[in-house]
C-alpha cells in the first residue's frame, strides 16, 4: 500500500485487487455498480479500473462470469466486440460460431456452472441478465434489423442459452455429440432470422 | 388399509398416495424406476396406477413436474399427445402454441421454479432429461422428418427451453412482453425448420 492507502499501477495484484471488488460490488449493488466504489474497494486509482478492463462488461465478464465458470478468463467481451465489426448477413454464423467457440473451448462443465449460478434465484439472476441485455446485446444492436432489435437480441439470446441448455448443461446426446461446423449450420439460420429476417406482421 | 395392506381402489387418497410414492421413486431411481415398486410403496394394486394415469409421462408430470412447479397438475402429457396428432406442417405452431399456452396459464413463476428445480445438480437433472426425451419427445418422434428425428427434437427442446428461460425466468422485456400469437408466429418457423425442414449437408 502506498501512503495513501491506495495500491500503486504496477502493483502485481491490483488487477486480481479490482476483480474482488468487483465481484463484492457486482453482488451487492448488481450489474450498474459505481466502477469507483470498485476502484475504492479495491485500494487503486480509478483509472486503473479502465487499464486492466476496457470496460464494465469485460469487467464482468472477468470478475462474475469467469468466477462462476470456474476460469480464469472468458472473453465475452472481446467476443462481443469482434461481432459488432461483422457484416449483418455474418451474424448468425458468426455469433453461433462464437458462442460455440467459446463454451466448446472451456470445457461445457463451465457453461452449466454459469448457467446455475445465474438462476439459483432472482437476486443472482438481475446482475447477469443486466449484462447480457447491456453488456452483450447493447454492442450488437445497430447490427440488427432496425424494427426492434431490442426484441431480437433477445430472441437470440434464448436461442443461444436453450442450445447451450441442451448441449453442455442436459448434455442430450444428438446435441452434445454436434461438432461446432454441424451446430453453426443447424443453429445459425436462426439467429440469422432473428437478426434481420423480416419480422411476422403480428410481431412487427 | 384393507386387510392386505392396501388402500383399496375407490379410495379417495389412493391417487394422492401413488403422487408421493412416485415422486419418491422417482427421485431415488430416476425415470425408469419400476411403476410396480410406486404400487407398492403406496400400497395400492398395481393397476391402479395405470386406472389414474395414462402412461410414465403422465405419472411423472403429475408427482414431479406439478410438484416442482407447485402446481395441482400439468397436463404436459396430453399435449404431447394432442401435438402426435397433429399434421407435420402444423408442428411448428402447434408446439409453440401449446407451450407457451401451457406455461402462461400456470404463470410464468411455474416454469422458473421447474426449470430451476430440474437444472439444480446433475443428480436433479437425470430424470427430467429422461423424460423429455422419452415422456415428451418420444411421442411426436414419428412426426419429425425421419432424417434424425431425435437431434430434431432435441434442437425443439432446446429452442422452447431457451426461449422459456428468456420469457419466465430472465424475464427480459420485450421477449416477457409478447402476446401468445407473436410467439406463435416468432417461434414456430423455427420449430417447424427443426422438425421437418432439410438438415444442412453436414449434419444429416
């Protein structure tokens, strides 16, 4: 600690510092927590918090979901991020090739640990669906159709989180037996529908 | 108890003591437990299990489904039924419109609390698994595309499951919001290209 208490930039553990915090205030205070409450609980500057995380879903990602997987690190953010470049008739593929990608990658033990952490019950749930809706579907929303893409990011979402239901968590044997280009092929026309198909008359 | 041990057949809490011993067996032997050893720790005639329920899937959704979603009943079994009977190009609608008419009538808390029973532990998980693939989805198996069937019905489950979770238990607003004809007609063209449409080249 430096005189003023407060944990000096290239402290080695002032970035593991800032992710406690961050867990303690994401539970306590839910996905929009103060990023300098977390900075002050942390014992750092402030600007710290933006060096080590570019911004608060990365911070998420790493502190909440990442602890719930039972990982070091998930790059939900990043990824999220590589999808927003993306043309819109990429998305389906893209974003079925990254979800899969990712969950494939770490082990489906880790989808399902993160899965049952965010549903045990309604205060759990708040901080993951405020990230999801936020975090995740707020960076691809001007990818989407413009007649309410709020409604198909999360349209997308359910296809996403029921795909991974099936393959990582009930592990039914068709589902969980798909190698990633068989999934992308099966599922991305979906998402593909619900990123810019055109929408029902009811639904419009 | 009548002489042998048994509630006899007319018995009022016969129904009641086959639901408890089901739920028990259930949980101790999963889903194929034997339908004999529920008679018998109710002490009732075995056919007096088959005189109150249909099948395995109706017993099921009976002592466990219902009783999960703290509910008197959830006629999951006969809708399966209902939707066997349907034409293959009715799949699509007429599996979301059952669903989704099933879940809101209970009110959407049934679903989570079913939902979040099931997924709790693996050991939880087993007997639900079982009895969507074999309770539910074994009865409209000879309906779907006979490429596959079973990665079909699988790919339905996850995107009912999903779409579930989004509209009753993340409870995201736009999703949480549609009226049961914007569902039908978001979610049936996805159903209906599970069940019956053409598999991609790599996965049939």
């Amino acid at each position: 600690m430096s005189p003023r208490g407060r944990r000096p930039a290239g402290s080695p553990d002032a970035r593991e510092a800032i992710l406690a915090a961050a867990r303690t205030a994401f539970a306590r205070d839910g996905y929009r927590t103060s990023l300098r409450g977390v900075a002050r609980g942390a014992g750092v500057d402030p600007a710290l918090v933006h060096h080590y995380f570019r911004d608060r879903a990365e911070l998420f990602a790493e502190a909440v979901v990442a602890s719930a997987a039972g990982t070091g690190a998930v790059d939900i953010s990043e990824r999220a991020q590589a999808i927003s470049r993306l043309a819109p008739e990429e998305l389906g593929e893209g974003i079925v090739r990254s979800f899969v990608g990712l969950w494939d990658g770490l082990g489906g033990d880790r989808f399902s640990a993160v899965i049952r952490a965010a549903m045990s019950n309604d205060e759990s749930l708040a901080p993951f669906r405020d990230f999801i809706v936020t975090g995740i579907l707020g960076n691809i929303m001007d990818k989407l159709a413009p007649d309410r893409p709020e409604l198909r990011g999360q349209l997308i979402a359910g296809q996403l989180i029921g795909f991974g239901v099936v393959r990582w968590l009930a592990r039914l044997d068709e589902v969980a037996s798909l190698d990633i280009e068989e999934a992308v092929a099966l599922i991305a026309p979906t998402i593909q529908r619900y990123a810019t198909g055109e929408l029902p008359s009811s639904a419009a």
